[in-house]
C-alpha cells in the first residue's frame, strides 16, 4: 500500500491550513470534514471554523457579543466542542431551511401610510384573500402626487431569532377599474433588524397597527433591490441565500409608484397579501438584549432535534404544538379579529348580535 499523508500534519502551517479549509463555503462539507481525521477534527473545532462561515454567510451575526448556554453562561469560552457543535447546528438548519420554509410573520406593526383606516388597513396584508365579507381585503398607502415617494410596512415576526428565505407579495388592482393593472411599485426592498431599545421589544397587539412609522430600529440586513411585475399575482422575492433575522423585525420598502388613481390623479400603492416564508428557531436559540444595546444569543441544546427535524419535515405531518408555532403564534389572529370588529363598526354593522 502506498503511503499517504495528512496535509494538516505535513504542512504544520496553520495559515495554510486555514487557507486551504477555507475553500469548504458549503456548510455540510465543513462538518464532513470534521469525521476525516482526529486531526482535521481538533483543526476545524479549535479555529472555530464553522462560527467563520456562519459569519460570512449571515453577517448580521457579528453584531452578537456574547453566546451561552441558558443553563450555564460559563460554556461558551471555556468548550470549543460547545462552541462547534453550537454554530454547526445553526449551519444545519441554514442549509435544510429551503425544504418546507412556512410563513414566519407574527404581526403587522404598521404602515408608513394608510389611505382609509380600517377598510383599507395594513392588517389586511395577514389574509390570504382578495376578498370577504367586508368587502376587499388589501392595503393602501396614501396617494402622492411624486410617484418616487416610497413606502414601507414593518412586521414582527414569531420569534428573535429566524431564518429568511424568501418573501411573497400580491399586489392588488382596483376592483371596479375593469383590465386595469395592479397598483404595483417598481422595485422592493427587504431590511431585517432589531429595535434601538429593549422596551420596543415587547409589543401590545392592541396598540397596532401604528398609523405612523418611527425610526426606532437598527437594520442589519437589507436586501437588493428586486424590479416588480405589474400584475396582480403572487410574487416571490427569493434573497441571494438564506439569512438570519437577529432581532426579529423585518420592513419591506416599496420603491417607485406605477399607477394613477383616475378620480384624483394621485400614484397609490396597494398589496393584498404578504408572506415572509422560512422558519423560526426558537426555542432552540433565542437573543437577548441588554441595557447598553449589546446582544447575547441564548442556546438551548435540548431542542435543537426538534427545530432540525421541524425545517426539513411538512406542515402537514407536525403534531400542532407551541413549538410549531412560536411563543406569540395568536397574534396574528388577534390582529385580523380586531380588524373584523373595527371594520363593521366603521360600516356601521353588528357582527356579534
């Protein structure tokens, strides 16, 4: 038998080495390379190697000063097997989250603008409709006379800490204006981040959808600019890879107005329904903020079979439970609830006699 030779060993070049396994940019070839040799093993885990292309994948990541353990904040600096086994897990659920992504989004928190509230209300976008009883169900901003003045929506989605895929919008046209094409925007584009202070991280369902926009938030992500089809169809806006929501708030920004309102010559833009699709990874990691602003991301090693085995399985074959859903699953319900009663109160019906 020939001889053969492990290059970690023979070249005992350590930036060589790394510059070699740098080379490995896919997830599931790094933690393969992990089971070649006790070698190649001790290299991968003590260089930290899948907490680097974890960062390079998901920049927003290096924004977390702090990872443990909820049970014991001593691991994480002390265990590099911890820290690995952590980071290739979070690159697992990366990588398989494009099977089986579901809709993540928790709750509207509101629009830059609202022609009519409520029958015209951002709450609208959570319904997969184009009508109900009440009558349409879309969203409208307020008209400009400057079809370059852009709009945005804010949503919460379920949880701190969740996976994007892509995001699906349904432009709406006018029901009454026969033929007529949506009141589409020319491009859109999609920030992820976090509120400025721990206080705007709890949100009261009852207080939304704020009618006004503030700028309370830090985004650490924020997407190319995709063109719009002026069509009244769902369309999907798939992000160059996967990404990671740190902070759990997503905007959508709408750029360029299309179409003119014949009554008032204004440019609006309508959407009728939105969907942010890829998977929330609580309870296995969350993120917490403190007083100064610095973020620690919280991992929960007991649950991560779970989360894996959820991204890469079909809705339809889960057993309905917390953990499907997320720690505010019902807020999105209460949402389209309190739209329901605000809206018949507007038209003047009774919808609980």
């Amino acid at each position: 038998m020939e001889n053969r030779h492990d290059f970690v060993k023979y070249l005992n070049n350590t930036d060589v080495t790394l510059n070699i396994f740098a080379r490995l940019d896919a997830p599931a070839d790094l933690i393969r390379a992990t089971a070649v040799s006790h070698l190649w093993r001790h290299f991968v885990i003590n260089q930290r190697l899948c907490k680097q292309l974890c960062l390079t994948k998901v920049p927003s990541m290096s924004n977390i000063n702090a990872v443990f353990e909820r049970e014991d904040e001593e691991r994480n600096e002390h265990n590099p097997e911890w820290y690995h086994k952590m980071y290739s897990n979070l690159l697992s659920a990366l990588s398989n989250s494009t099977i089986y992504p579901r809709n993540c989004i928790d709750c509207v928190i509101g629009a830059s603008s609202t022609n009519i509230y409520p029958p015209e209300s951002i709450v609208h976008t959570l319904l997969n409709t184009e009508r109900y009883a009440l009558g349409g169900s879309y969203w409208s901003s307020r008209g400009q006379s400057d079809p370059d003045v852009p709009e945005t929506i804010l949503y919460k989605l379920l949880n701190t800490v969740c996976i994007v895929n892509e995001i699906q919008i349904r432009p709406c046209k006018a029901s009454w204006e026969q033929g007529s094409a949506p009141y589409s925007a020319q491009f859109v584009r999609f920030r992820m981040g976090h509120p400025r202070s721990i206080a705007d991280f709890e949100v009261d369902v009852r207080t939304l959808p704020l009618q006004q926009l503030h700028d309370n938030y830090i985004w650490t992500f924020t997407s190319p600019e995709f063109p719009m089809a002026q069509e009244p169809r769902m369309q999907t806006f798939k992000l160059p890879e996967p990404t990671i929501c740190v902070g759990g708030f997503l905007q959508i920004e709408f750029l360029g107005r299309t179409r003119k309102r014949e009554f008032d010559g204004l440019y609006y833009l309508c959407m009728s329904h939105i969907r942010v699709l890829g998977h929330s990874l609580w309870p296995a990691f969350d993120v917490e903020m403190s007083e100064t602003g610095d973020f620690s991301l919280i991992y929960c090693p007991e649950n991560i079979d779970s989360i894996l085995n959820r991204i890469t399985t079909k809705e339809e074959d889960l057993e309905t439970n917390a953990l499907m859903f997320g720690k505010n699953s019902s807020m999105a319900a209460h949402q389209t609830l309190d739209l329901l009663n605000i809206t018949s109160l507007y038209y003047g019906l009774n919808l609980n006699p």
